[in-house]
C-alpha cells in the first residue's frame, strides 16, 4: 500500500450482560477518549436495539457525546441501520453531529444486523438491503444537491425536501457496511463511498477479502462511479501482551464467553457452535488470521498479511470487545499505538536511519568531538598562560 495506513476502534459494542448500563456507556466514552489521547484516527459506534449485548440504540447522540470528550478523533456511526429510520432524519442527524464535533463525523450505514431489531420495528428482514440503498441514495442526494428534491420510496416521503445546514466538512466521508455476501461493496460502488468490512475476523469473511474489492470496482464502473481502496475499513479482533501466550490467555475465556453466550447462545448465529476451551479457540482464530493476538512483532507481520491478502485498503479498525480486564485493553491500545502503529506507519524508519548513519560513523564523529575538545582546552590555555 503506498498511503499511510490509518488506525481506529469498531465499537459495536459487545458487552456481558450484568454490568450497570450507565456505567458501561461511560466506560466506552473513556475508551473514546484513550483512543484519542493516543493518536488513533477513528472511533465508530454501531445502533442496535434488542439481544442484550449492544446496548447503544442512537450511535449519534453518543458521539455527540464523545466529541465534547475528544480534540482529532473521527467520529462514525457504525453503522445508522436506514431502514430503521427516514433517510431525511439520518441525514440530519449526522449534519448536526459533524458541525457538534468540528468536522469530524463520519457516517456508516447498513441495513441492520439484528433480525430481532427488524422484527420488532415490523420489517420484513428480506427487504433491507432494498431499503439500505435506498435510502442511501436519498440521503447522498440531500447532502449533495441544490434544489429540494420530491420523492416517493418504498417507506418514506420526501416533498421539496432540503437541509437547512448542510454537512461542515465539503464531502462528509460515507460508508457501506459489508460482511460476505457482495451486497454491500455493491451498494458502495454504486454510490462512489467507502467501505467497512465488518465480518473479516471470520473464516468466511477472511476468505471473501481477496474477491470483495471487485465487486465495488464492478459496481462502480457501472455507475458511472470510481471507488478508493484508501476509503476500506477493515474490523479486527485484537489483543497485544508482553508475549503471544499472554495475549491468548488474556482474551481466552471473555472470547468464549462472547462466542458462547451471545453469538451462540442468544443470537443464534448459523455455522456457529459454542467453544469448549477458550486458548483453543484464541489460538485457531489467530493462526487462521482472523484476531491479532501476541507483540508488536507478531501485530505487525499480521497486518501486513492481511494488506496482502486483501490487495490493500485503508484503515484497520480493532474490534472493541469485553474479552480482557479492562486494564489489559487499555494496555493492548496503547501497546499498538507505541509500537505497532509507526513501524506500519514508516514513522520509526527515518528515526532508525539516522541512529544508523551516526552509530557507522561513530569513531569519525567521536573523535572530531575529542579533537574539538583538546583544541578549545589547548587555544584557552595559550590565552591564559599561567604565571
């Protein structure tokens, strides 16, 4: 990849249920913070509505949230499920978060991951990726257009319709939701806008990465459209200790737990089964290249797998989850913002380089040093010749 990659958090979130939900909510606005403190480049925030585990239903208000707390931080939804709402009102909404935070709001869109979400709300889960585009469409035709625009979708109306106060950045970044199945980097070529890969820390998704980017380049040409790998998010679990073996008995049991209970036991997602030893599981998932588990060294030979086997992409997203002590989290997010992030950054290369070039000539420059020393002693005596 020859732009530098950027780094940020995907924050589903992903939390055990037992926790008090206020205190949980401002423990992921101090990690928003961290992030910040530490130099990564964005923090996205997902919208769900049942199942217990992710808690936080207006990604926005959130965010709004986080920005009063944050100074450069981008903040995104990740991601405003559109078929849940009328385009024009996410279109507003993100608006009124980009001017809260000074510019800094991105905006994520999916058609909603929870079917239990959709059911309630009294969607029919086969029309929302119809619906997903949509809506998409309107809303890129609100932040872009001049003149009111009128229309009549499949759940919504529009009649002369404009936004009072447009987006504060000239073109507010916009991103489509992908997990294995082609639809979402479809819909992102269409429209010319980014992409998140959402599932890419499993098997199917890791395999879909090498294929996925076509998909949008197609859809883009057919459009009329041109789409930028430096616009590709890819989510994944991550973990950093002193040692691989650390770093795997640190997530081993919170993973199980994660996989157990909520993606097995509540939503019971299909080709999954619960695990019986969580480091065996932890391990399997870090030699298929699905988690970042170990050092800096083992993070960054990782990474550069996965640009490989994706062909390139933009920013890479650590999954937010609840499988350490909070502690050791905050650890791993500074380990990789110190060690990892500016060797994959090319930042320590210039820096390495000139300790080389002196340590080379060390004796040369030392001994300059030594003879500049004994001239100065020796010009100063024969200025004060002692009596």
């Amino acid at each position: 990849m020859n732009h530098r990659l950027g780094f940020g958090a995907f924050l589903a979130p992903h939390h055990p249920i037992g926790e008090h939900p206020t205190l949980q909510l401002q423990r992921d606005l101090e990690l928003a913070e961290w992030l910040d403190q530490l130099g990564y480049d964005e923090f996205w925030v997902g919208e769900h509505h049942s199942a217990g585990w992710e808690t936080i239903a207006s990604p926005e208000m959130f965010l709004a949230s986080a920005a009063m707390r944050t100074q450069r931080i981008r903040l995104g939804t990740g991601v405003v499920s559109i078929p849940y709402h009328h385009p024009f009102t996410v279109a507003q909404r993100i608006v009124m978060l980009d001017h809260l935070s000074r510019g800094r709001a991105m905006l994520g869109v999916g058609p909603g991951a929870l079917p239990s979400d959709a059911v309630m709300l009294g969607i029919d889960p086969m029309t929302q990726r119809d619906k997903m585009d949509e809506g998409l469409g309107v809303i890129l035709r609100l932040f872009n257009e001049e003149e009111p625009i009128t229309i009549k979708g499949s759940w919504f109306e529009l009649h002369d319709a404009a936004l009072q106060i447009r987006p504060l950045q000239e073109r507010l970044p916009v991103a489509v939701a992908s997990t294995i199945s082609p639809s979402g980097m479809k819909t992102a070529g269409k429209y010319g806008v980014g992409v998140l890969s959402v599932a890419s820390y499993s098997e199917e998704g890791l395999m879909a990465l090498p294929t996925q980017w076509g998909f949008g380049e197609t859809a883009a040409r057919e459009h009329g459209q041109q789409i930028d790998r430096a616009t590709w998010r890819i989510v994944m679990p991550f973990h950093l200790s002193d040692s691989k073996e650390q770093a795997l008995r640190e997530v081993a049991e919170g993973l199980k737990r994660w996989q157990n209970e909520y993606i097995v036991g509540i939503i019971g997602a299909p080709m999954r089964s619960p695990f019986d030893d969580g480091y065996e599981a932890a391990k399997r998932l870090s030699e298929m290249g699905g988690g970042i588990f170990g050092t800096p060294d083992d993070a960054v030979e990782k990474i550069s797998k996965l640009a490989e086997l994706s062909g390139g992409f933009g920013t890479l997203l650590a999954f937010a989850h609840d499988w350490t002590t909070r502690e050791q989290a905050s650890r791993s997010y500074e380990i990789l913002a110190r060690y990892v992030m500016p060797r994959v950054q090319g930042l320590i290369k210039p820096v390495q380089a000139s300790a080389d070039r002196v340590q080379a000539n060390k004796k040369e420059l030392m001994e300059k040093s030594t003879g500049a020393i004994m001239k100065a002693i020796h010009d100063y005596n024969a200025a004060h010749p002692r009596n």
